[in-house]
C-alpha cells in the first residue's frame, strides 16, 4: 500500500513541478526574445535561429537561480491540492503521519539537488558563457573587459614579490600598467610603468614603459623589460573570473589557483558554500512547504500561494544580507553562506513537529 500511495503523491507532484518549471521557463523565454529582439532591431538581418539560441541559453541560468523557490511552489501546490480535496484527512486518517505523507517529497528532493548541483548548475554557467560570449562580440563595441583598479600580488618566496595593477585585462594582453618589485625583506626594487604587458610562460614581457628607481628618484624610459614570474597567465586568467561566472567542477580548481598565487579566495568560498547550501535548500523546501500547507487554510488557494511566494521572498532577501555580511567580513564565508538554508529547515522542521503533535 504504501508504494501506491508513493506513486500517486509523486505522479501529483510531478505535474505541480512540471507545470511551475514551464511557466517561468516560457515568461523568461518571452521577455528575453523580446528584450534580444530588440537590441537587434538595427541589424539589416536577424536570424531567427540566433535569436532563439539566445533566448534559450539564458534560461537554465535564470532557472538553476531560482528553482528552489519554484519548487517551494510546486510542493506548496501540491500539498493545497491534496488539502482542499480531503485527501490529506483521509490518509492521515488511514493512519500516515506528517512524516510518512512527506517522504516520497523529501526524497525526490534529495535526487533534485543532486541533479541540480552537479547538472544544472555547471549546465547554466556554461551556458551563460556563451550568452557573455555574445554580449562582447555582438552586442559590445569594447573588445577587451574592463577591470579597472585590478590588483594581484604574489608574495616574496623564492623570487621577488610583485604588485600588479591592471588598467584593461584582455585574453592574453593588458594596457595601463604599473608594477611594484618587492625585494624578499619587503623593501620596494623598483616600478614600472608600462602601456602594454603580454603573458609568456613564467614571464611577464612589458613594452613601452618606463622605470622609476626608488633610491636615485629617476625615471628611465625602455621599449621592452622581461620579468620572470609565477603569476602567468594560466593562474591569472581564471582568477579573474567572478566565482557566479564558474561551474562547481571550476570553482575547486580557481582557488587552489588563488592560493597558489597569493589571492584572496573568499569570495569563491563564500560562492562555494552558497551552492551546496542552496542544494540543501532543495531539500528543506519540503518542510517549508509542509509546514505552510500540510492542513487545509481557509484563505484560499490563491492566498496561500502567495503565503508560500512571500516566504521565498523573504528567504532571498535573506540570502542577500548573509552574503553581504560575509563580503564585509562580519561572517565566515561558511555561516554566510549556510546560515539561510539552515535556519529555514530549523524553522520548518520545528514547525512540522508541533502540528505533527496536534
């Protein structure tokens, strides 16, 4: 019996999360068909396939972001349904607790946060690449990336530390730049200042710059100056890129890089927890959602969907002042990263346990 009970809540359920997942799926697809159509109303062809890819690559991105809340919506939905129709009462009645008409919800959830970290989100991010891809080359009139005020630093060890300051960081090049040589003691070599810096293998090839000597005060021009350095441009490049702009399998990788080079890896910690702990988050979106929909309300199934989207809202904004505190280091990055899913399951699952014991 209790395996027919599981097939029929899940078969419910499915439907709720396929209908929630289409509904976003095609207002996202719409808005940005048309948003795409018409930053290309000056081209003299539009191609319907670019314009369509477009439209669709963007959507895993926005979906990986905001399944957990569709799915607090799916099960709040299916949960109502089972509710408004008695059914609840008759299989609470049969003798199945809270927990037992939960149980094929919660492990569902467990394989979608499974296939959500490990599929989706890596499947959006790459994506997404492909969307920034687009943007610089058909929709941008810079070629390069502005990275204004980029900074990274390698300490002394076995060779001298160094500075750098990045004006524009293109792929293999950057313009605008100044580079500070520390001697191992931490006493200031010398600075250059230079238009052009190219990345070789362990070396750094600066042109048309010039030199500055801390102890004689002098500037000397030169046409090209080699550096040997360990920052190259395999350990720079993917330190560049914005932890929201890596797939979990990248992320592991770019902070060993960070720490190889000396840089600071919170922000990708931070970003690292953020994921696990939204995964989790899939999962104690059933608890919420029990908690809020497990009996009857009598508001109504569209004041109680907008319960359920009012409780999403208020974990979002959550999530925005935990980050934060984490960026301004008044958290770890795991507490600010953790500290909204676990919070919420806490809540529900205490919530479940009274009404359970009525």
């Amino acid at each position: 019996m209790q395996w027919v009970h599981w097939r029929y809540l899940l078969k419910l359920h499915l439907k709720s999360l396929l209908g929630v997942v289409f509904t976003v799926a095609l207002i996202i697809f719409i808005l940005t068909f048309i948003e795409t159509l018409r930053r290309m109303r000056w081209w003299d062809v539009i191609p319907l396939g670019f314009l369509t890819s477009t439209a669709l690559y963007r959507l895993p991105n926005v979906i990986a972001l905001l399944f957990p809340y569709m799915y607090l919506i799916a099960t709040g939905l299916t949960l109502e349904s089972l509710a408004s129709s008695r059914q609840m009462t008759v299989l609470q009645a049969s003798g199945y607790s809270i927990w037992q008409i939960l149980s094929p919800f919660l492990w569902f959830a467990g394989f979608l946060s499974a296939f959500w970290f490990w599929g989706l989100q890596p499947l959006s991010v790459y994506l997404y690449g492909e969307i920034q891809f687009r943007e610089q080359t058909y929709f941008s009139s810079d070629s390069t990336v502005s990275r204004n005020n980029l900074w990274l630093h390698q300490q002394p060890t076995s060779s001298s530390g160094v500075l750098l300051q990045v004006g524009h960081m293109g792929d293999t090049d950057c313009s605008d730049i100044s580079v500070y040589r520390f001697s191992q003691n931490g006493g200031l070599e010398e600075v250059l200042f230079a238009k052009t810096l190219h990345f070789d293998a362990n070396r750094w090839t600066l042109s048309q710059g010039t030199l500055f000597d801390p102890d004689s005060l002098e500037y000397r021009p030169f046409s090209n100056r080699q550096l040997e350095n360990s920052l190259d441009i395999s350990k720079i490049l993917p330190s560049l890129q914005s932890p929201k702009d890596l797939g979990i399998y990248d992320i592991f990788s770019t902070m060993k890089v960070r720490k190889e080079g000396h840089l600071s890896e919170r922000e990708h910690a931070m970003t690292l927890h953020a994921l696990g702990a939204k995964a989790v988050l899939i999962f104690f979106m059933v608890l919420l959602a029990g908690c809020l929909q497990i009996r009857h309300s009598r508001l109504g199934k569209g004041l109680s969907v907008a319960q359920t989207l009012l409780c999403g809202l208020l974990l979002h904004f959550s999530t925005d002042i935990f980050s934060s505190f984490g960026l301004k280091r008044v958290l770890s990055p795991f507490w600010a990263g953790w500290t909204p899913a676990l919070l919420t399951g806490a809540i529900a699952l205490i919530g479940l346990i009274r009404k359970g014991e009525r």
